[in-house]
C-alpha cells in the first residue's frame, strides 16, 4: 500500500494515466462490458434462493378440483363477448362472484385523453372486483388475484380462460377455512387504465386523467398480486413478466416462488419466451442466457410496465404476471385444472407471509429462471465502464477552463493597451495578482485531477480482491479436486 500512499509515487501514477489516457479509457470500457456479459455465465452468477422462510413453497399437496365446469363456463363466457363484440359481460362476471358468496362491487371511472384527443369527451369505464374475507384474521391484510377483460375485437390474446380459473378458484376457496388474508378478486377493464384507477380508488389517490369513483368494498393493505393472462385452453407453458413501471421490479423470492410451485406441477416455465438451456455451460447455453439477459434489460430501459402487474410495484406490492402460451401444431397441453393447483400453492405460500417481502434481492438480473445476477455483481463492471465517461468529462471540462483563462488573458491584455494610463507599479501588482490567481486555479485543476486519479488504482485493487474472494474458494476446490 506504500505505493499508493507515497505522493511522489501517486504523482508518477498520475502522469501515466494522463499519458496513456485514451488507450486506458478503451481498456476499461471493453473490461467493463466484457465482465459484464461474462456474469451471464452460470459459474460466474448464483442461483436462485428463498430468502424468506415463512413462504415454505411446495410443502404442502395442492388438492385444487373444479367444482363447476369450466369448459362449459368458458362456453358460457364466449356467447356473452359474441352478443356485443367490443363490450365485456361486466354483469355476468359481477353475478357470478356474488352468487359463489363474495362481497362483490363494481367500480365505476372515466377517462380523460389529455391533448384534447377524444374532443373532451370522458371514456367510462367499469372494474368488477369480489373480496373473499378472512375467517382468522380482521381483514388487516390481503391478496390480490386479478385479469383484464378483453373483449372480442381486441388485438391482445384473450384471457377467457383466466375469467373462468378466477371463478372455479373463488369457489374452491371460499371452503377452506386456512386463510389468514383476504383474497381480492379483480376483473379490470381497459388493460393498464382500469387496473390504475382501481388502484387510485383503493389507496385514495386523486389524478387528472384517470378519475375513479370511491372503492366501496376495501380490505386492508395489499401485500402480492398475480395477474393472469390465460386463454381458455391449449395451454403450452407459461411465461413470466416481471418489469415494472420504469424498470421496477418484484422481490426475487415472488418470483422465485412462482418458478418453484410450476415446477412442482410440472409445468414448463419460460422467462421472456427463453427456456433455460440444457447445458448452461455450453456455448449454446451461454448465449441463451445473455439472450435472456439482454432482452430483460432491454424491457426495463423501456420504462413501460410488461402487463397490468407492474402497476402495483409503485405501490410496493410486489406482483408478477402468469401469461400461458399456446401452440397450434403442439400434441402436449395442461388442462386449466393443474394452473389452478399452481395458484393454489402460491397463494398458500403468500398467506404464510408474516411480514411484506423485503429480504430478497429488488435490484438484479435474471439469466434464466434458475439463476440470478445482484447488484452486488453486475455493479462493479458497470463501475469499470462508465468511468470512462467521467474521465473523459473531466478532461473536457479542463480543456474549457483553459480556454476561458487563455480569452480572459488575452481581454486584459486588451484592456491594459486601451487604457494606457496605469502606473508601472500598479501594472506589476495587477499582473502579479493574475499569476497568483491563475497559479491557484491550477494548484486546485491539479489537486481535483489527483484526487480523481489517485483512488483509482485503490478502487481497481479493491473490485480485483473482492472478485478474488468470491471466485476463489470454487476455483481452489476445484484445483485440489483434480489431484
């Protein structure tokens, strides 16, 4: 450490750096990204985890059956979309949550478009929404389960069979007597905006565009959502959405939890449409998974929530979103009836919480559905890379300064031969004046040029030890395993 504590030394590293600026400055950025692309390699990331133990997911059997036909209640619900192809059956819905013997409500908002785009026109709209309250608790607490409804002409796939599994699961719900939160049954309208002005009405939150009415039927506060997108059969393997509004996501242990229970059922699991790879260590399995990587990222950098999920995140409800996939030319397909076991073992799970999810990891990134990258992982390379650009944003603001003290000399200058009146020794203490103020601007453009240099080196050895020290007992087990 003798050579970073010595200034003589520092001051030779110093002038290395600055001689060598534009080779170190391409160094650091290729390392940078380089190291980052290299975490999407499984021996080099962790895999997944419960942080929170009260979960327990998969302990016990999930014994969820139909206790109303579904396929003849998807029928049902398709006739109702047919009579009136761009309206949803807000009253069928609402109808049959009451009669399973929910509090049932429906919440009533309309849509100002700001721009004048719909001529001042308001755009109503309606969310139906059952609670099924806890018989061990005092409604202190809850879950929410919830779907958009679609309607016929929508562009979006339907999400007939969600409806229906909300319904056979409100049901099968509603006898166990385990539950220790309420569970909230939502069917929005409107995609993202009606689930927002639900949301706005439960926490009491005024908008200018979105205006709802007051939420009759409350229950206290939310602490997870699963949002579903299911059509009505032919389901293939379900695939996970996560990204939130601006890039926020859900507590790691949700989605682990999720993973965890479709596993348990034996249900495919995908993660932006990439099933992990065989052999993650492979070539093949390695740029699966920067695939995997790169397109996560590339969804938060858009800002925009990846399904009705990432409205709640902002509320500090951690929420993800079940989208099932369906193949024309594919022979296998799970009936609706083993998603149900799935909900019934995440939500199981969710009603053991004695706490909100706050152990796990909110800032990472996922390579695959078995394998994560912390903060704490993918910070130091991103550090690397970027401090390119604060070099370089330094070195430019030192270049602007020197212009303005070269203009500012040659003003006075200027000045001085107009004016032509000053005594000799008035014109030596001014231009005695201007050196020292120019040799403390220097001594200080020095000193902020050192400091930003000198730990440098430090901050390099520091990342280099602290990569050593997690790499390292792996690479030695391995290495005293070959004699």
């Amino acid at each position: 450490m003798g050579l970073l504590t010595d200034p003589k030394r520092q001051k030779k590293i110093v002038e290395a750096i600055s001689k060598y600026n534009n080779w170190l400055c391409v160094l650091c950025y290729l390392s940078g990204v380089i190291g980052f692309l290299a975490l999407a390699y499984q021996p080099l990331n962790g895999a997944t985890y419960f942080s929170e133990n009260a979960l327990l997911p998969g302990l016990v059997t999930n014994e969820f059956y139909a206790e109303i036909n579904m396929n003849a209640l998807a029928s049902e619900l398709k006739e109702e979309f047919n009579k009136e192809k761009r309206k949803v059956p807000r009253e069928w819905i609402y109808n049959h949550l009451r009669e399973i013997g929910l509090d049932t409500y429906i919440q009533n908002y309309s849509i100002k478009y700001p721009l004048d785009i719909a001529k001042g026109q308001n755009i109503p709209g309606q969310n139906v929404y059952g609670i099924l309250r806890a018989k061990r608790s005092a409604s202190t607490e809850a879950v929410v389960l919830t779907t958009p409804m679609r309607p016929k002409d929508s562009d979006l796939p339907s999400t007939t069979g969600g409806i229906v599994l909300m319904l056979a699961m409100a049901k099968y719900f509603r006898r166990q007597t385990y539950w220790s939160k309420d569970i909230i049954f939502l069917v929005s309208d409107h995609e993202q905006i009606g689930l927002q002005a639900w949301l706005d009405g439960y926490h009491d939150i005024k908008s200018e565009y979105i205006v709802p009415s007051d939420v009759m039927g409350r229950s206290g506060a939310i602490q997870a959502a699963i949002n579903l997108e299911i059509p009505d059969g032919n389901i293939r393997y379900f695939d996970i959405k996560i990204e939130g509004m601006n890039g926020q996501l859900p507590n790691l242990d949700l989605f682990n939890l999720v993973v965890k229970i479709c596993n348990q059922e034996g249900v495919d699991v995908s993660f932006h449409r990439n099933f992990d790879p065989m052999d993650a260590q492979s070539v093949d399995g390695y740029v699966q998974s920067v695939k995997t990587m790169l397109e996560m990222m590339w969804s938060q950098a858009a800002g925009t929530p990846s399904g009705n999920h990432g409205l709640f995140h902002k509320y500090h409800i951690e929420a993800v979103t079940l989208q099932g996939i369906r193949r024309k030319n594919s022979n296998y397909a799970f009936p609706l009836e083993r998603t149900g076991r799935i909900l019934e073992g995440i939500f199981r799970s969710l009603n053991n919480l004695l706490e909100r999810f706050h152990q796990s990891f909110f800032f990472y990134i996922l390579p695959g559905t078995r394998n994560y990258i912390s903060i704490g992982m993918y910070m130091p390379p991103f550090a690397v890379a970027i401090w390119v650009t604060l070099k370089k944003d330094q070195e430019n603001e030192d270049k602007e300064k020197k212009k303005e003290k070269e203009k500012s000399e040659k003003e006075g200058e200027e000045d001085e031969d107009r004016e032509g009146k000053h005594t000799e020794e008035e014109l030596e203490k001014e231009v005695e004046e201007l050196r020292k103020t120019i040799m403390d601007e220097d001594v200080e453009e020095e000193a902020a040029a050192e400091g930003l240099i000198s730990i440098m080196p430090v901050i390099l050895i520091s990342l280099m030890m602290g990569v050593f020290s997690y790499t390292g007992p792996d690479f030695i087990t391995m290495f005293l395993t070959t004699f």
